[in-house]
C-alpha cells in the first residue's frame, strides 16, 4: 500500500525588513541623532558639512522619517489637514498650493480633505484629522456644525478659518466678505447703465459663500430707484452648462434682463456661450459680471469682467498664523485678516 499521508513542514514566517531609524542615519553620517532631528526640522540650522553628511546618509540608507513617533514626542504631528469644500474646480487650488509652498519651507505637510459642501462630512474630516494630532486644522468658510465647533474649540490645535469673514471666527480667519462681492457686482452694473439685474447661482442652497454674494448683489441692486434685481439660481454644481440653462430661464421671466452677476466664472462662461448662440451681443444688450477670475476668465471673447478673490494672499497669510502659532504657542487670539478683493473690468460689461 501506499502511504497517502505527507508530513507538512512548517513554514518558516519571513523577518520583516528591518526600519532605518535615526540613530543609523547618524551612526553612518558622524552626528549625533540630536543634529539629525534638528535637520530634518529645520535644515537651516545645521552646518553645510553636517546637512551633506546627513543628506548622503538618508540617501544611502533609504530612511523615511518616522512622523508619528515625532508627533509623540511633541504631542502634535507635522501635519497641517486643510479642508476645502470641492477638489472639483480650481477656485481652492490656489491657495491651497501656496499654503503647502509655505509650511513646506518648516517641514510641515498638508494633507488635503474636502467636503463636497456637506457639513457632516466636514465633521467627519475634522475628527479623522484630531486623531493624527494636526499641527494645525484650516477650514474653509465660517458656517460649520455645532459638533464641528465643539471639538476645535475644546482641543488645543491651531485652527484657521479661510475665505470668508463676517461672524466670530473660532480663532483665526482670513478672507474677504462675500456680501461685499455681491455688492462691488451689482454697483458696477448700475454704473454702467443697467437697470434690470439678475444673479444666476449654482448650489445656493449648499454654497453659503455664493449665497451671500446673491444677497449683498440683490440689496445694493435695490437701492438704486428704478433698478430692479432678482436671484435665479439651479441645484448641481457649477458648470459652463449651467450657465446657459441659467440665462434661458432669466430671459424667460425677465425678457428685459440687461446685467447678470454669476455665482463664478464657470457659470459666466455658459452665459457668454449661449449669448454668442442666441446672437445676443455682449455687452451692447447684457453685460456679465464673473467670480474666480479663473484662467480662462481673460481670454475668453469677449474678455469677462469678474471680481478676484487673492487666493494666493488667503494661502499666504493661513500659513504664516500657523506657523506663528506653532512657533510661539499660548492662549488662542482671535486674529482676522481681510484680504479683499478686486473687480476686474473686461469686455463683458
């Protein structure tokens, strides 16, 4: 008979690779792990001979800097989380990369959420974010929910609010007030002789920034006599398509529309295109008025006049709090910086 039976050898479990730590970094570089800690945080700080040493090292020896074992020992991480309500479009992308230039000049990483302008999902960002121990949390907008609040308020992390003003900021806050754009819109149509105004919007009922563009371009519309203002505005994102289904309705309850204000450019840009469609002249019979100042927003034809948030200087200015904040600590001091903004008159009006 044959013995059907096999004896099993047991498998031998593989050592996993062991990690590179400091110490080897130093070991082979003749520093101390002290001066390759200071280097990796701020590389300034340490000799040209030492920084070249440690460089050639971390090269030789694949070391990838443990955070979280940093983190621990400072209590925070490296981290800054930066939560943007849409990666959709490029109005956040600005400033979100001049923020990741800045704290990148202090080793700081971002890591990016957004939120798809959903209040629970920002909640939900902000409590996966406390639990990596941020060196900072940056949120866009002021609006945010009571459960979101509580939790910055009772944690020790730097928080700046960004893009928008108006009410009390939980610490920080750098932007522009949106009411004001609205306004700035609405003055310049009128300046220009126009008297039926609308504004077109998408995602007002979830975009509280816009909707109060909306508003602020209806009251200054209305102060004017004989000026009349109105807001039409469609649920989905904002969209080139948008746009024009946007203007089919305003010329359909508004057949003597001569000005619109569009929630941004993209939509302004559907306004153009179906214009240049229904052979409607821009701006003899209606002058369009932008927001974003996005890349196309010059040279479209005509040209759209459009109102520039300085995303660039938001970005800027959010970082250097953080980083003042990190370098010095102490009490939270509610701190606003106002931005502003600018209009930019083009061929549409």
């Amino acid at each position: 008979m044959v013995d059907t039976q096999r004896s099993v050898k047991p498998t031998r479990k593989r050592r996993k690779m062991q990690r590179v730590t400091m110490m080897d970094v130093a070991a082979r570089a003749e520093v101390s792990p002290s001066t390759v800690s200071l280097y990796l945080r701020k590389p300034d700080a340490v000799s040209a001979s030492a920084s070249e040493a440690i460089a050639k090292s971390i090269e030789a020896l694949n070391y990838v800097p443990n955070q979280m074992a940093g983190g621990l020992a400072a209590a925070s991480s490296r981290a800054v989380s930066i939560i943007v309500p849409s990666v959709r479009n490029a109005f956040f992308a600005e400033t979100v990369a001049t923020m990741q230039a800045e704290l990148g000049k202090e080793r700081l990483q971002v890591l990016l959420g957004h939120t798809e302008y959903s209040e629970r999902e920002e909640e939900n960002l902000v409590r996966m974010a406390l639990s990596w121990a941020p060196a900072a949390i940056v949120l866009t907008g002021l609006a945010h929910s009571n459960a979101t609040r509580k939790l910055l308020r009772e944690s020790s992390v730097p928080v700046v609010e960004i893009w928008e003003l108006g009410s009390e900021p939980i610490e920080m806050a750098v932007g522009f007030h949106h009411e004001q754009v609205g306004r700035s819109a609405a003055a310049h149509l009128v300046q220009r002789n126009r008297h039926n105004l609308v504004f077109l919007g998408a995602r007002l009922q979830e975009d509280r920034r816009a909707a109060h563009r909306a508003e602020g371009f209806v009251e200054e519309a209305r102060k004017t006599s004989g000026v009349t203002a109105e807001i039409i505005q469609h649920p989905a994102p904002s969209s080139a398509e948008v746009g024009a289904m946007l203007l089919g309705e305003a010329m359909r309850k508004f057949p003597h529309v001569d000005g619109i204000a569009c929630s941004n450019d993209h939509v302004a840009l559907g306004v153009i295109f179906e214009c240049q469609r229904l052979g409607i002249d821009i701006p003899g019979q209606l002058s369009v008025v932008g927001f974003g100042d996005l890349s196309f927003s010059a040279a479209s034809n005509p040209s759209l006049t459009t109102i520039r948030p300085p995303g660039d200087l938001i970005g800027t200015e959010a970082a250097r709090l953080i980083l003042e904040r990190i370098a010095h600590g102490g009490e939270r001091t509610p701190t606003v910086i106002d931005t502003r903004f600018t209009l930019l008159h083009r061929q549409s009006s």
